[in-house]
C-alpha cells in the first residue's frame, strides 16, 4: 500500500469525522431517535471512517498510535431500530457524541 493511499485514506476520514461533527451541533442524543436524516447521514459518515481506517497500512497505524484504530474500524454501525440496543439505544452513532474532536488526525 502506498503513502499516497494511506494519505487518502485518513484525509477520508477527517472529512467524515468533521462532517459529522458538524450534523451534530444543535442536536441532542436523542434526536437520533427521531430524525431519520440525522440518523441516516451520521451512519453513512460511520461507515465512511470506518472503511478508511479498516484499509489503512500497518505502518500508517504504527504511525499515529494516538488514533483509536480498532473502534475507527468497525464498517458497519448498528442501524436504527435493528432490535440490538447498545448502552445509549439502538445506534452506535451516539459515539459522534462521546468522541473527543482532538483524537481526530490533522493530516
């Protein structure tokens, strides 16, 4: 895998990451039980990340250790009323709220 790709790929990331960050303000935790488009769109900007972080090199990783690479990774969020219900409902969304922006790479 190539610098340049690893490059893309955690430039994908911050992208979705500010995105959502930004979706969310105004919003409280429990708007994502209510409004369908919130819920939507912070789902597919999960599974943006997560699909970045899944693919990015052993070496890239290595490199900023700082970035909680196992929880960026995970492809496929619980979708809204999917009868699995976390700590906070059924949508592991919810993390855009518990996820401090500084973790966020500044590439």
């Amino acid at each position: 895998m190539s610098e340049h790709e690893d490059r893309v790929r955690l430039r994908r990331m911050l992208d979705a990451s500010r995105q959502a960050i930004a979706f969310v303000q105004g919003h409280r935790r429990n708007d994502l039980d209510t409004d369908l488009q919130l819920t939507l769109a912070l789902t597919r900007l999960v599974e943006i990340v997560g699909e970045a972080a899944k693919n990015v090199s052993d070496e890239e990783r290595q490199r900023h250790s700082e970035v909680p690479w196992r929880a960026n990774a995970t492809r496929h969020p619980t979708p809204p009323n999917s009868g699995t219900m976390g700590d906070e409902g059924p949508y592991e969304a919810s993390s855009v709220w518990t996820t401090p922006p500084r973790r966020l790479l500044v590439v």
